[in-house]
C-alpha cells in the first residue's frame, strides 16, 4: 500500500495549556499506510516502530466515529516494547467502504491487516487492544481466531451490542472449544499423575 511519514500534527497548533506529554506523543514520527485486506478493501493504518526488530505486535482498533488517529496520543508511549499499529476500520477515516458490515467483517479485516503488516511473523503472539465499538470486531477476532494472538483487551464494551444470533453461535463454539480443551487437559495431568505413581 501507499506508505509514507506523517509528522508532527499538534506542535504549532496544539491547545493552549495541553500538556507537555501529550504535545511529545502526538509529535511523534509514526509511519501512516494502506493495507489491503481483501479484493476491494484497503484500511488505513498508522504505525510507531519498535527499535527491536523482534517486538510482539499491538494493535489498537478504535470504537464508532472514530480512526486510527485516536490512539496518537497513548500509543507512542507502548513502541519501546512493542511494535505498535492503530487501525482504522473500514467505513471511517481514511480507509474504504463496504455494501456491508458484520462484526466477523470487521474481525477478518483485523486479522487479515495484522497478517499483512507481519506481526504474526514475530517470536510473541501480538496483542489486541479494542475500544467500544470495535470491540464488537474484537469479540468476534476472539471467538473465531483467538489462538492468533497472545492476549484480547476488549474496552467500554457490552455483550449485548453482539447481535444476539451470533453471539449464540460464537459462545456456542467457544463453550465446545473449551470443553473439549478441559477435557484434553484433564486426560494429560491424569496420564501425568498415573506415570508417576
């Protein structure tokens, strides 16, 4: 996709009084993108590079009326440990729209731009961190490929802003999921007891 540098946006035209801290996180050089994620959508992406070039991924997705550039202010604070992107879902900002949206849309659009951007490709699974509406993304990124990342932060969400049919359906799965783990779980530490005696 279209890359480039975005620099300082609040430095000459930062609110009188704002704090030192965030006038220095929102003049921080981040790289700013487009990630296709599927035939017909790109989604606009900011990023701030972790000097190692091993840090896990954390990726920011923000909540409803919103972009990536919501996070300018807290996520230069995370790129010493992380490698650090804010996403911008498709319909806001300045990434594409679509005829339709559904969570588990906008799910595979996170999955597929953390793919692309590589952070799946480092030794830690990388982190998710949601926001209101885009904790419905989340939701559906965790119940549907949870095992892709190392930890899910879902933020100022509720349960029932899922669709009721499909959260059903993923609690259903999920609820088999981990019956199915416990049940493996408990078959290893009996055959670990019994081996021991």
């Amino acid at each position: 996709g279209e890359r480039g540098r975005l620099m300082p946006l609040w430095s000459e035209a930062a609110p009188a009084g704002a704090p030192e801290w965030f006038v220095r996180a929102v003049d921080a050089p981040r790289q700013r993108g487009l990630v296709r994620v599927d035939a017909s959508t790109q989604l606009e992406y900011l990023r701030w590079e972790s000097p190692r070039p091993d840090a896990r991924g954390l990726v920011f997705v923000h909540g409803a009326s919103a972009n990536a550039h919501w996070y300018s202010f807290i996520a230069p604070f995370f790129s010493e440990e992380f490698d650090v992107v804010a996403l911008t879902s498709s319909g806001c900002g300045s990434s594409d729209f679509r005829d339709k949206y559904t969570g588990e849309v906008f799910g595979d659009e996170i999955v597929a731009a953390t793919e692309k951007l590589g952070l799946f490709d480092r030794p830690d699974k990388p982190f998710l961190v949601t926001h209101s509406f885009g904790s419905i993304a989340g939701m559906s990124v965790a119940l549907r490929h949870g095992e892709r990342f190392g930890g899910i932060i879902l933020t100022d969400v509720r349960l029932q802003d899922l669709p009721s049919h499909e959260l059903r359906k993923h609690l259903a799965l999920a609820m088999k999921q981990r019956r199915e783990s416990k049940q493996h779980q408990s078959r290893t530490a009996w055959q670990r007891y019994a081996a021991s005696l």
